[in-house]
C-alpha cells in the first residue's frame, strides 16, 4: 500500500513539475563557434523550439515595469513599415555578402534592448520542422546586434531594466526585397 | 465664399511653393526688398542726379516691385501658416462662423463684472469662476437652434459633483462652455449635466436621464433642463410662469473638494465644500427649442432632432461605431472621431476585436466617456470604472488604438461577469488586467503583430505558443491553459507594481473565452 501511494504522489509530482516547463533539448554550436541552447516547452512536444544565445543572461529575468512608464510607451518603439524593411535589408544585405540562401520560413524574434534601442540580446521562436540553420540563425543575430538599432522614444522607459518586445520576421519577404 | 476660394488657392500656392523650398521664396522676397529700397532712395535723390527719362524708368520699375513685393507678401502671410487664418481647435469644421478673437474679446468683458460680483467663500462661484478656458480646443457644432461653440475647459482649483454610486466626477468634466451668438455679440453659458441616480441605476441600458443645469458666465443660475431617456422633457426657469407650468421645483447640488485615488476610478477623500440649491419653475417642453443641450454631448440621442447628427460632420467618413456604446460623453468631435477611428481599425485588424465589439453591443453595454485632464496620477491616464461605468481619459493622446481596446474590454469585463467587476476592484483586480494583458498577446501572437509581450520569458513565449497550437487557433476554453495560467498570473502581479489589488485564484478568463467563442476566429 505504502509503495502505491508513493508511486501514486510520483506520478502527480512528475505531471505537476513537467507541466509546461522549459526542457533544454540540446546545444546547438554555428560554424562561427556561437552556441545555443535549444527549448521547448515539455507539455509541447511539437510545438516551436527557442533557440538562445548561451551567453543570454536576460532570458528568464522577470523585469519589472515600473510605475511611471506610460501606457504610451511601447507605442512609441518604430516598427512601422519603413523600419521593417531597413531591418530586412541588413539582414538580406548579411546573407547576400556570405553568399547564402535565405530560407523560406518565418521566425519570432524576441528583442531585448536598451532604452536607446541597442540591441542586447535576442532569442528566436522557430518551428520544430524549420529548415532554418543554427548559421542562419546567427548570421541574423549578429546583423541585427551590430548594425541595427531600433527606433524608440527613451524618455518613456524611463527606470526600465531593459525593453522587450517580439516581433515575427518572415524571411521570405527578406529574400524578395 | 470668392474670398475664400482665393484665399485657399493662394495657400495650394504657397504650399507647393514651400514645398518646392521655402528658402528660395524667402531668397525672392529679400531680393525684391533690396530693390525696391534702392528705388526709394532713387525717388528721394531723383531731383539732383536723375534725368527725367531715368526717373520715369525707376519709376515704373518701383511700381512693379511694389506690385510683386505686396504680391509675395500676401503669399508669404497665407504660406505663414494655413491654420492662422482658421480658428484654433476649428480648423476642421466647415463653415464655421465664429471668430475666435471677437468670442475671446467679449468674454474677456463680460468677466470683468466678476470684480463687482460679491462672492463668498461658501458659494461654488468662487472656485467655478475661475475657470481655465481651452480655446485651442474649442469646436463648433450644428444644433436645432443655430450653431454653437464649445471651449472645454477646468477650474484652476478643481471642484466634484457627487454622482453615481458615490462617484466624483469633477466640475470641468461634467460641464460645457457653450457659446452662441448674439447679433454681433456672443452669449456664454455653462451647461452641467447633473445625472439622475435613481434612474441610471435602474435601468443600465436605457439612454442618459438628469438635469441640465445651465448658468451664464458669472455662474448665475438661467435654467434647468430636464432630460429623461435621452429626450427633453421639461425647462425650468426662475421666471415666473407665463403658461401652463408643471411646478415648482428645485435640486440640490453639491460641490466637494477631492484627492484621486490611482487605479481605483474613483476620487477620494472628499470633503463637502458647497450647496446650491436650483428652484425654477417647470414648464413642458418646447419640441425643437433644446438650444443644442443635447446635441452638446454627442452620447444623447434626442427624439425631437436635437441628437447628436453625424450626418454632416466631417469626422464621420466611417461607420459611427461608437455612439452604439456611448451613453454619455464630453468628447471633443475629434476625440470622438479619434476613438471611432480606432474601432475601426480594430474592425479590420481581428476577428477577436470584432467579436467583442459585437458582445459589447448585444449586451447593450453602453458606459459614459469623460475627458478629463485633471486625472492626476500617471497611471490614471485612462481607464474604465465599473463602479460609475465610466471610461476616463487624460488627454486625446491616451485615445491610442491599445488603449481604447483594453478599456472597452473591461467595459466587456463588467457587462460579461456576473455582478460585474466592481466585486474584483480588489481581489481580483489582478486577474481583470492579466485577462486584458493576455488577450492582447494572444491576438498578436495569431495576428503576426509586435508585442511587448506581458511576461519577457522564454517560457511564456512559448506557453503562448503552446495555447494558440503554434499561433492557429484561439484557445476556447480554459482546460488548455488552466495548468499553467495561475503561474502567469502570479508574475503577472510581480512584475507589474502599478497593478492595485490582489490575485483571485477562482476567477479565470472567462470574458476572453466568450470573446474567442463567438468570435469567427479559427479555433
């Protein structure tokens, strides 16, 4: 009986801890040498995997918005259709100078920035069957934390950590710019 | 209306010109400046060093450099700014005919008798006449009795009438400027629409019921007007009766000092500062002579044509989706065109967004919109407050497309749960703002749109992920995501301090639910 109502309060602690945990699958390591954990949430198997930066630090930081940051205030981050396409032209630009095929896929990409819209890190929502490589992935990291800086009024984020903010970026509409 | 024309085409003129380079038409007008006061030093000297000839030769040409030089300056004037030639605030409303300068001058006149005026301490009119008038947001309006300026305005020391539910609402938010003219001269009157409780209360859906209380300028009592349902039922005036009179009547209205307690909706501590007691004869009233008191706040329908018209207003091009909402407001036309705007927006942009406009309207779930720019505090920019049934804004800025969609959600919110959600203002608050918060990032997650997302982890990008089955469908029910949900919730609460109130761990989503649920949305 005793064994039982152990196996029994297993059962619930392991359904109880797995339920939608972050399950690190593997690392993934890009010919630049640029590693990156790949997640996915245990609970969805065959939902998107996260792949991060292992050098990301902000990741599961839970920062906070302080109280006198406006309502306004993620509307004035530009991400208007003009910002978009100078965003995907860097990134095309990237890709045509490494002499690569940009693949046919959509990513989400979470930014993480400073208050003056410098990138600090990223991480990226990709299908499970992406055929999105760990290169591509870092070749768009690297574009966008070098060359991009995102347009935003830092007056109102003021006393944030960080600002976030995600966004899809469809690689296709990349390639036929 | 010749006048006009050519006035406007100079302007077409002058814009092109500008926007050819504003510098070469200013490089033009230096020349021909530099010329012609050659010519008049030419004119002055021409009897000792010119020959006659030379003289009729400067002559001519300063005529047609004064020609060119009037010509260019009057281009430059109507080129200074389209606007100046336009009332402030009324640039977009065709045809009105009110000068700005005259209404302003004989206002300024008429509160020189406020000196005389022997006032107080213990009367309103101490606080109500000083009053800050905006005249840069004044706008005319069609009513059946000619047309009519309205100047939003706040006391420099602001003043509460005590309303519904033991809500404040402050004395510039409830009252209107309205000017109207007067042969060469304008009349002033303020409008304050003191609501009917008793009424309101009993039948939420059914249209505004309260007294007009309408004074000059001075704050001296003219008349009442009476609205019940939305149309006008009797006048009062302290005049005596010279026709059949309904009675003698008389309200009491009180005036309280108010401090605003943030994220609650409500202004508290009050303290009593003034009465005053309205007594008038009550006359039935006259079917089209509503002198524009209902057609001032856009919300109230009128039976007898005095309503808010849309017909001929230029901030209509679209559906007027919001007078199907509003109950009551004291929005600017373009503020409410403003938030009509973004309804529409919203129409194209989600199923979801159409669904809940679509919920709000079955359920008849009309509220009162109030400007007011005397919400203090930064987190009460604006928001809805079940308790009065009133959505407030700070200023046409917060009208932004997000705004206006969480706030009619909550408005959703409180038509949807039983009892409303006055009973969450406390515990529970927290899951009321995490539904908001999670219904956008849903959307925006299915939609394809940028998102500040509510919690910045890995792990709640993809339980969105999870619970919209990789960004397809909309979650219907609350099994796929009851598992993790209260985890959310609870940093929802961590991470978001401005969030007054507790988490309630039985309220669970259900106003989004119902919202995906009728919605046409895959799912």
């Amino acid at each position: 009986m005793k064994k039982i109502l152990i196996f029994i309060i297993c059962m619930f602690a392991q359904h109880a801890f797995c339920q939608g945990k972050l399950k690190k699958l593997e690392e993934k390591v890009s010919s630049d040498g640029v590693s990156y954990k790949v997640s996915q949430l245990s609970s969805n198997p065959s939902g998107r995997k996260m792949y991060s930066n292992t050098s990301n630090k902000l990741d599961n930081d839970l920062a906070v918005i302080p109280e006198d940051v406006s309502r306004n205030a993620f509307s004035t981050i530009d991400m208007g259709k003009d910002e978009s396409k100078r965003r995907d032209g860097l990134i095309k630009k990237s890709f045509e100078l490494k002499s690569r095929p940009i693949p046919d896929d959509t990513v989400i990409v979470n930014y993480k920035m400073t208050r003056q819209g410098k990138i600090l890190e990223l991480n990226f929502l990709i299908k499970s069957n992406s055929k999105i490589s760990v290169d591509d992935i870092a070749l768009i990291e690297k574009t966008l934390k070098n060359d991009y800086i995102i347009k935003l009024d830092s007056k109102q984020f003021k006393g944030m950590k960080y600002i976030w903010y995600s966004a899809p970026l469809a690689l296709s509409g990349v390639k036929n710019l | 209306m010749l006048l006009i024309q050519l006035r406007l085409s100079i302007s077409v003129i002058c814009l092109t010109i500008l926007k050819i380079g504003r510098k070469y038409v200013l490089r033009i007008n230096s020349f021909f400046f530099v010329k012609y006061q050659f010519a008049i030093i030419a004119i002055i000297f021409r009897k000792k060093y010119l020959s006659v000839k030379h003289e009729l030769f400067m002559r001519q040409r300063f005529y047609i450099s004064m020609l060119v030089a009037v010509l260019l300056l009057g281009l430059l004037y109507a080129c200074k700014n389209p606007s100046d030639h336009l009332l402030n605030g009324l640039t977009n409303v065709p045809g009105n005919g009110f000068d700005l300068n005259n209404v302003k001058n004989d206002y300024a006149k008429a509160m020189t008798m406020v000196s005389v005026l022997k006032v107080t301490g213990k009367d309103k009119r101490d606080k109500t006449n000083k009053r800050k008038l905006r005249w840069n947001e004044a706008y005319t309006i069609e009513t059946p009795n000619g047309q009519k300026m309205i100047v939003p305005f706040s006391l420099e020391e602001e003043i509460f009438i005590l309303g519904r539910n033991r809500i404040y609402d402050s004395y510039g938010a409830s009252s209107f400027f309205i000017v109207s003219k007067n042969g060469t001269g304008h009349d002033f009157e303020i409008a304050t629409y003191v609501e009917d409780e008793e009424k309101s209360m009993a039948d939420p859906s059914a249209k505004w019921s309260g007294q007009v209380i309408v004074e000059d300028e001075l704050g001296n009592f003219v008349k009442a007007v009476g609205i019940e349902n939305g149309a006008i039922v009797s006048e009062g005036s302290i005049q005596g009766p010279n026709g059949r009179t309904l009675g003698y009547d008389c309200r009491l209205v009180e005036y309280f000092s108010c401090a605003y307690i943030p994220d609650i909706g409500y202004y508290a501590p009050c303290q009593y500062m003034y009465s005053t007691l309205f007594c008038y004869y009550v006359m039935p009233a006259s079917i089209g002579n509503s002198n524009g008191y209902l057609t001032v706040v856009g919300g109230i329908q009128s039976s007898s044509g005095g309503g808010a018209s849309t017909d001929n207003n230029p901030y209509y091009p679209l559906p007027d989706r919001l007078s199907n909402l509003v109950r009551f407001n004291n929005l600017t036309a373009s503020m409410l065109a403003q938030i009509n705007a973004q309804w529409d927006l919203m129409f194209e942009k989600s199923c979801a967004l159409r669904a809940l406009y679509v919920g709000l309207t079955s359920r008849n779930a009309k509220l009162d919109i109030r400007y007011d720019p005397n919400l203090s505090p930064s987190l009460a920019d604006a928001f809805y407050d079940p308790v009065g049934n009133k959505m407030y804004f700070k200023s046409q800025s917060f009208m932004t497309e997000d705004i206006v969609m969480e706030e009619f959600f909550h408005k959703f919110q409180n038509a949807y749960y039983s009892g409303g959600t006055t009973q969450y203002t406390t515990n529970g608050h927290v899951n009321i703002e995490f539904e908001v918060a999670l219904f956008q990032d849903i959307m925006a997650y299915i939609h394809g749109w940028p998102d500040m997302p509510t919690i910045p982890t890995d792990e709640y990008s993809l339980w969105i992920d999870e619970i919209t089955q990789g960004g397809t469908k909309f979650p219907t029910t609350f099994g796929p995501i009851s598992a993790e949900y209260f985890n959310y919730l609870g940093l929802y609460d961590t991470t978001h301090p401005n969030v007054a109130g507790t988490t309630s761990q039985s309220l669970t989503p259900g106003a989004m639910f119902e919202i995906f649920n009728s919605s046409s949305c895959p799912k």
